[in-house]
C-alpha cells in the first residue's frame, strides 16, 4: 500500500538520489528540465524544513519525492492565460520516481494521494507547471486530469501551466 508521508531529514540522501534518478531520466528521454544544481539534496532539505517535502512510501521504501506547497508560487501570479480554479491552491514541484517504481502506474496513485492531502486541508484547486520539452508530464498531467491553462515563466523560463479543480 501507498502513503504520501512528510519527509524527514533521515531521507534526504535517499530523496536527492531519487531526484538524481529522474534527472537522469529526463535526458534519456531526450531533454532537459532540472540541471545538475537543482533541485538537489539542499533543495530536499529546505523543502523538509519548510514542511513541503513529501515521500511516497510503499512497504516501508521511498518510491517517490516530491514539494507540495500549500503557500502558493509567486510565479503563478502571472499567467499568459487563464487558471481554471480559484485560490487557495497547493502546488506540486519535483516529482520524481525512484527507478525501480517506474512503469507501475504510481502517477495517478501519487495524484489521488496529493488530492486527498488537499481536500484535507480544505484546498480544492492543484497546479502544476513543467518544461514545454517534457511531453511525459504534459501527457501525465492530462491524463490525470489536469487542464493546460497557459505559459508561466519560473526559474528564468518558460513553463506550461496547468490546473485541476478538486
């Protein structure tokens, strides 16, 4: 069974090689979104200190590390576009999946989880954005749901946004 769990600072080095994982897993499919400064153990730290850094755990294993942040993303404030939802929103940052939980359908698990979080902090709308290169998450996120609402720029770019109404 899944759990979506806030981390804790004894998974950080495990977080960071998940991170590492799916780095590596970006350029394998052709492009490239996280560099090689970020995101990084420092980035899980901060994340776990601020109480936004999350694991999802199967039978006691990490299979997955990501930032949920329900204080929103100052990026977001302006969209060429629209958002679909209202605020209050949380936002999903650094997803990435451990290699050997691939292949198992653990995006729309990890997406029921992270929604029942949301719905249990009284927050009904998710955002997401990713590099206009990862065809993998635009397709993941439209699969689950989500609606492509626009371009944000994030971290000096061009992002895809996208939301889903909870």
């Amino acid at each position: 069974m899944y759990t979506l769990e806030l981390a804790r600072e004894a998974d950080v080095q495990r977080c960071g090689e998940i991170l590492a994982e799916g780095r590596a897993f970006q350029r394998a499919q052709g492009f490239v979104q996280w560099t090689e400064d970020y995101p990084n153990t420092g980035t899980v730290r901060e994340d776990i200190q601020n109480r936004k850094g999350y694991v999802i755990r199967f039978d006691g294993a990490i299979a997955a590390y990501l930032c949920i942040d329900f204080d929103g993303e100052p990026a977001y404030r302006e969209i060429q576009g629209a958002w679909q939802t209202e605020e209050p929103y949380a936002v999903v940052h650094r997803m990435a999946f451990a290699d050997e939980f691939r292949g198992r359908g653990l995006t729309e698990t990890a997406f029921r989880l992270i929604e029942a979080l949301c719905r249990e902090n009284g927050v009904q709308s998710l955002r997401v954005d990713t590099d206009p290169s990862n065809q993998r998450m635009q397709h993941i996120l439209e699969k689950n749901g989500f609606s492509h609402r626009g371009t944000i720029f994030f971290q000096g770019g061009e992002r895809m946004a996208y939301d889903k109404a909870l």
